[in-house]
C-alpha cells in the first residue's frame, strides 16, 4: 500500500522504502534539500519512509540546513587531510566570520602549498560525488575503530556516551561522525573556500545571501586575537575537549577548575580597567550579543576601578528605550526590539554629554512591564574627573556616543566564545552556550518556557547580525565571557526542562538537539564554589549585583 506524505505542504503517494530524498525530488524538484524533519526530528536524505507522514525540507536558508551543511563540509575537509596527511590530527575550532579555524598538527609550519592541495584534494572528492551512508555500530566497535585510528579524542568522549550504540558516516575508507545529519553524497558540498591564517586555515561556508558562491573572508584581527587568548586559557587549563571537564567532575578536580577560571577572568577585568585608565577614558562602552554577561561584568568592572579610588556611574541602554507604542513596525507589522532605533539616540547623547560636563542630569527609567518610561527618572551628577560605564547591545556604535571625543573613550565588546569542543573534529558553538544561559535565566527570572526562549531565539540572532558583530572590531578589547565548567552546570538545570518539550512541539527539533548535545555532559553539583559576582551567576541565579 502506497504511503501518503505531504512535502512542504504538498501532498502524493510513495511506495514504502522510498528514500527521503527521491520522494522530495517527485513533489518538490525545485527544492535544494539538505536534509528534513519528520515529526520533529531531522532524518538524512537517505533515510527509508516507512509510514505516513509530514515532511518538512531542510535547505541552505534555514539555520538547520546551515549546520547540516556544515558539518559534512568539515568531514569532506577531514577526507582530504587523511588522503594528504595519514595519521596527522586536523581540530577544527572555533568560528571565525563565516569560518571555522582548523589547526594542523603535522611536526611542520603548515604553508599555503599545504592548503591549496588540500582545497584541490576536495574540490576532487566532490567531483567524484561519493555517496555519504549512515550506519549504527555497537558503542565497543566505536571504540575498538578510534582507538585503532588514534582518536583517542573520541574515545574518551563515548566512555560518557549512555547508549549501547554509535552512529557514524561512512564515505570509502573513512568513518567519521559529526554530532548530527550530514548530506547525502560529497556532490552536494561543491561550494567551499579555504583561507591561510596560521598556524592553520579557515574552512569558508556558502554565503548565506547568495549560496552558489563561498563568503569572502573578512579579517577579524581583534575577534581572532581574542580566540587565541582563549586558546591559551584552554591550555592554562589543561581542558580542551568535554572529556576534560568529564574527567574533572569525575574525580573530584571541579572545584580547583573552577577557582582557576574565575581568576582568569578577574586578571582580565582588571587588566581592562587598567587600560581604559591608562587612556583616561571618562565613558567606557561596553556591548555584546545576548546572554554574554554584560550586566555582571560592567558590575565587575567597576569595583576594578574602584580600586583604584574611583566613582565610576553605571548606566544601561536599556532605559533610553522609546516608548513601545513610538517604535516603528517593519513591512511584516512587526516592531523591531532590536533595532538601534528603538533607543532615543538624541537624548542620550545629550545626557552623556552634560554628565561629562559635571552637570546634573535627570536620567531616565524604562519599564518593561508597561513598556514605557517612568514619569519621573532619577537625578545624578558624575563627579570631576569620573567615568561613566554604558552597557548595552548597541554600545560599539558610534552614533550611540558621538558627543564624546575618542579619546575620552575605551570600547569592550563581550561575548561567550567558548573555548571547548566536544573532540577534535566538533566545535560547541558559542550560539549554543548563549542560548542555554538564556533559557536558564529566562525560565527563572521571566518564567518563559523552554518553547518560548527557543522560539523567539532566530529574532534575536537576526538582531545580532545586523545591529552588534558588525561593531565587533570597533572595540579596545575583546573580552570573552565564558567559563569552561559552566556546561557541565547548566545542565543540571537545563537537560531536564528541555527533555520535556513535548514531539508534537514546533520546537521539539531544537530542543532535542540541544538534549543530545548535553548528554555528553556529566551534571556537576558544584554551584556553592561558584563565586557569587561570577558571570554564571547572572544566569543561574545568586548573584550578589542584583541583590537589594
């Protein structure tokens, strides 16, 4: 009997045992699928439809689609290094623009001719549309396989691994599995660039406007000096993949770990306010994404440079927002939170300029709730000689400070970028460590639900995009803000809330993502060595700033 299925909301039949892709190309051959979800979970292209269903496709627009391709680009990448260079580890790292860092480990300076003929031994693999095939293997054979293919990396990581079994991708010789769905064949992954930066390259993802051809590569010298720094305190250390941080929890080392990283950040924050005094800045503009911690470490900050016996003024963006009902709605009816616009970009300008100034000021308050300013703000002055810190998304961009000579000025972007993968070959995204510290706190402090946080998520990441990284490289200093034991912390907090988003839930897909990545974590009851002012703390709840 024929099944029924719907494709992006058309419908047909297809005899059982159709693969995914061939009944996307009968109902809908004009869709350059990736992937697709059925009832919430993400199938590969390969995969056999044996009942009725709804099928919803996934394509290079969607942020899905996105990882999809991404992840079996890097395994392409990883076929031709093997091909090049047997028994040399290649670790992808983090992102950079629209990149990711791959660091060869090859007893050699890795060189331009090294990455051209990686980039030719690709652009082959490609040509020769080799199929890409899922199979299970038991949890034993996983391990037998990378341990005999010095994966130890890997190893490790599946000694935490619950389930009795493993799925991998198998393409020729190769065996390789990258934390989710891959495309179908290397056919698929014909747009790509590589570009030198040593001591390694970076992979280029399609660009997301035009996906037939790849990204330019856009320098970021500040962002990638700031993901060396956190290089260099992953080796301080010593925890570089999640078998570290398990290993620690696991024999009673978290708490040290702990103590070390808060202390890097502390030697930070107060090398920061070094340097913004060394300048005599008077208004120190601090910016970052959501959920970087700017709140608690504009709080931190300024007890550094209290220390050195100043008075600095704390002042939010935040209440410089307009009136809900003033802000203009976009072509959709929708009003943009995010937007630079949505802040009264005049007065605050004219307010930091009077403060500057020595004069009194009547700043303003903004309540969420009735989404309009208070009738009556507060009255401050700043006193001679002191400076003002300015925390919000927009603080990089200059319209935001115009008033104020640059040389008055220190700028500080923060942002998680977090300095652990899972092994060698997958990165945790600083978007996932984001988005978890948003749903603890959101959950706890705004009562939102796992579904709501997840669904309102892409707005704001769109937000980002256009209104805060395109300031990035503005600041004075790149600050990152997260800590590598904090995964295995919020999780205990998080996993089980997110396990019970229900499967007919719209966001039952991102939050079961989001689960299985978790899942490499151990749970680590160690929140009362967390320092009361730590970054993590603005999100799991107990921070002493916030205390009246």
């Amino acid at each position: 009997m024929a099944l029924r299925i719907t494709v992006d909301g058309i419908s047909t039949q297809v005899p059982p045992g159709t693969t995914l892709g061939s009944a996307i190309k009968q109902t809908r051959p004009e869709v350059k699928a990736l992937a697709a979800r059925i009832g919430g979970e993400e199938f590969n292209l390969g995969y056999l439809l044996k009942r009725d269903c709804a099928i919803h496709t996934l394509t290079f627009d969607s942020s899905a689609g996105r990882r999809v391709y991404e992840r079996s680009l890097v395994f392409l990448m990883l076929m031709a290094t093997r091909r090049l260079f047997p028994g040399k580890r290649f670790v992808v790292e983090t992102s950079l623009g629209r990149g990711q860092l791959v660091r060869p480990y090859i007893d050699r300076p890795f060189t331009k001719l090294d990455m051209q003929m990686i980039e030719t031994e690709m652009h082959s693999i490609v040509q020769q549309d080799l199929p890409l095939k899922r199979e299970r293997m038991p949890i034993e054979d996983a391990v037998a396989y990378f341990t005999q293919d010095g994966q130890m990396d890997k190893v490790r990581l599946l000694a935490y691994r619950k389930s009795n079994y493993f799925d991998v991708y198998r393409c020729g010789d190769m065996v390789e599995y990258l934390y989710g769905e891959m495309v179908p064949s290397t056919g698929y992954l014909d747009v790509f660039a590589l570009h030198l930066r040593l001591p390694g390259m970076v992979l280029i993802m399609p660009n997301m406007a035009d996906p037939s051809q790849p990204s330019q590569f856009t320098d970021l010298p500040k962002l990638a000096r700031a993901l060396d720094r956190s290089e260099r305190w992953g080796e301080i250390l010593n925890c570089n993949v999640a078998a570290d941080l398990n290993d620690m929890i696991k024999q009673g080392k978290l708490r040290e770990f702990i103590r070390v990283n808060e202390a890097l950040h502390e030697k930070s924050i107060g090398s920061i306010a070094d340097a913004a005094l060394e300048r005599g800045a008077r208004a120190i503009m601090i910016a970052g994404p959501s959920s970087s911690g700017k709140t608690t470490f504009t709080n931190r900050l300024a007890i550094q440079l209290r220390v050195h016996g100043l008075q600095p003024m704390l002042i939010s963006l935040d209440d410089y927002y307009l009136d809900r009902d003033s802000i203009p709605v976009d072509e959709n009816g929708e009003r943009d939170f995010e937007a630079i616009d949505t802040l009264d970009i005049p007065r605050f300008n004219r307010d930091l300029e009077l403060l500057l100034m020595g004069e009194e000021v009547e700043m303003p308050i903004y309540s969420f709730k009735t989404g309009m300013r208070e009738k009556k703000g507060h009255v401050v002055r700043l006193e001679s000689g002191q400076p003002v810190l300015i925390e919000g998304i927009h603080g990089l961009n200059e319209r935001m400070s115009e008033s104020v000579p640059a040389e008055m000025k220190y700028k500080v972007y923060i942002s998680a970028l977090m300095p652990l993968n899972l092994d060698d070959h997958n990165r945790i995204r600083s978007t996932d460590a984001r988005i978890l510290r948003r749903l603890v706190r959101d959950y706890h402090n705004r009562n939102s639900s796992m579904e709501e946080t997840l669904r309102m998520w892409p707005s704001v990441r769109r937000g980002e995009e256009k209104w805060i990284f395109p300031y990035q490289e503005e600041a004075d200093f790149l600050f990152n803000s997260s800590l590598s034991y904090e995964l295995a912390v919020v999780r205990k907090h998080i996993h089980p809330l997110l396990s019970a988003v229900p499967h007919e839930s719209d966001m039952y897909a991102e939050s079961r993502r989001l689960v299985k990545f978790l899942n490499y974590f151990l749970d680590a009851d160690v929140e009362d060595e967390i320092p009361p002012t730590s970054i993590l703390r603005e999100f799991i709840g107990g921070c002493t700033f916030y205390k009246t």
